[in-house]
C-alpha cells in the first residue's frame, strides 16, 4: 500500500492588512486556484500573516528604549529601540550579545528576538511581532475555514526557528487547533518486538517544517500551505495546544547539566 502526503501551496493570498479575515482570504484563495478543502486538511499559516492581520506591526520611531534595552543594545550592537520591542514580549534574557539575543518569551517559548522580525514587512522602522497568543489565532482561523467549507480541519500557525546545534533555520508550530502536536510511541513494539521507550515525535513541527518545502521565507509570496493525507495525526477540540511542545526547564538536559 502506498502512503501519500501532498503540500498544496496557496500562491493568492495576497498582501494583509490589519483586520483582515486570514479564513475568508485562505478559502477565496484556494478557490481561486481550483482547490478543495477535505475533511482532515492540516492549514499551515505563517505567522507574518497573523501577525499582520492582527496589527501587531510597530513603527519603533514611536518607542522610547528604557535602560535597559539601551544596556542590552550596546552588547548586542543593534538598535536600542528594537531591543525594548524585544524586550516587552519576553520574561527571560538567555543570552545577549553580537552573535544573537535568545530570549524566553512570556508565552515559555525560546526563540531569537522574541521573533520580532523586519522581514517581509513594508517600510523601514516597522517591525513584526508575533500573535499575542497564536493558538487563539488558530482557533479563530479553524472556525472560519471550517465555516465557510463545511470541512473539519486543523491550523498550525508557523515561525522558522533556528535549532540546537544544527546549521539552517526550519518551520516550527508556534500555535495549533484541532490536532494533537505530540504522537506517543512510549509502550508500543518496534518491527522486532522491542519496546519503544523514548519515541515522542512532534508531529505538529514536522508538518510545519513540510509546508515550508512550498511557503518559502521569501519572494514566493506563499504565505499558506494545506498538507493533506496525513494518518497518523489524532484530532482534537483542546486548546492551548502549541503548549505541549515546551520541553520546560526540569526536563532540559542542556539547561541542567551546568
């Protein structure tokens, strides 16, 4: 039997605006390009879209840098008003300095600059922040999609992310609805009859690292991917889902080995 997994990009979206509807603009598009959702279709959505739709662009002319953002910005070399921006979505400064400024954001997640990002954004002083909290984002985004399509589906919002000592960044799931991002394989038997004891795969990451092979990070101008075909995934109506894949400061070898 032959297992198929397709990545469907969404190439007509088109540029957000605040306040824009990303269901209704996710189902015009696919329609647009003849394509029809299924039941079980994963929606893989970049942040930078959300973040748009949701107003979370800042103009830093309009941000006075307190001290210690200016403290931080001598060390890492960068603007002290972007540094405050940081700063605001963050509860932990991990490391600061030229080479990078990793921080803990308020939601638990370690990322570089609070993903805070100039990247695909129009004009030179604004900035990007991500959702305030993207699981909501993608609860909202679920219910319109599921609204207009008469389709059960699910919604990962991305971000790319660099990773522990490897080289290159990837997609990672930043906020989800409707799966289950963990599969568990602790307990069950390998091809030989071994018990698998350490097998806890972040399925939610893997599809968002996939939708990537077609999203891009660039000019492609593929904001949305639908991955479909997908059987191993567990549906789910939980929220505060992207909070299962935080590894936690008792659980990390790394942050405990010192």
């Amino acid at each position: 039997m032959v297992s198929v997994v397709s990545v469907i990009g969404l190439n007509k979206i088109g540029l957000i605006k605040p306040h824009d509807d990303i269901s209704k603009l996710i189902v015009e598009a696919a329609k647009a390009e003849e394509i029809e959702f299924s039941d079980y279709d994963v929606v893989v959505v970049s942040q930078k879209i959300v973040s748009k739709s949701e107003g979370q662009l800042i103009d830093i002319l309009t941000i006075k840098p307190s001290n210690q953002a200016k403290s931080i910005a001598k060390m890492t070399k960068k603007d002290a008003r972007v540094i405050e921006l940081i700063l605001r979505d963050s509860k932990e400064v991990i490391r600061a300095d030229r080479e990078a400024l990793v921080v803990r954001k308020k939601d638990g997640f370690i990322c570089l600059n609070a993903g805070v990002d100039k990247s695909n954004v129009d004009g030179d002083t604004i900035y990007a922040r991500l959702p305030k909290n993207p699981d909501n984002s993608a609860v909202k985004i679920k219910k319109g999609i599921e609204r207009l399509t008469g389709r059960q589906v699910a919604v990962i919002i991305a971000d790319t992310y660099s990773r522990p000592n490897r080289v290159g960044q990837v997609e990672f799931t930043i906020g989800l609805a409707g799966l289950e991002p963990i599969i568990d394989y602790r307990g069950q038997e390998d091809l030989f009859g071994y018990q698998l004891h350490y097998k806890y795969v972040g399925l939610a990451d893997e599809i968002a690292a996939a939708a990537e092979l077609v999203m891009g990070q660039g000019v492609e101008q593929t904001p949305v991917a639908i991955v479909r075909g997908l059987s191993r995934m567990k549906l789910t109506s939980a929220t505060g889902l992207s909070k299962k894949l935080l590894l936690g400061n008792k659980r990390d070898i790394f942050h405990n080995s010192t």
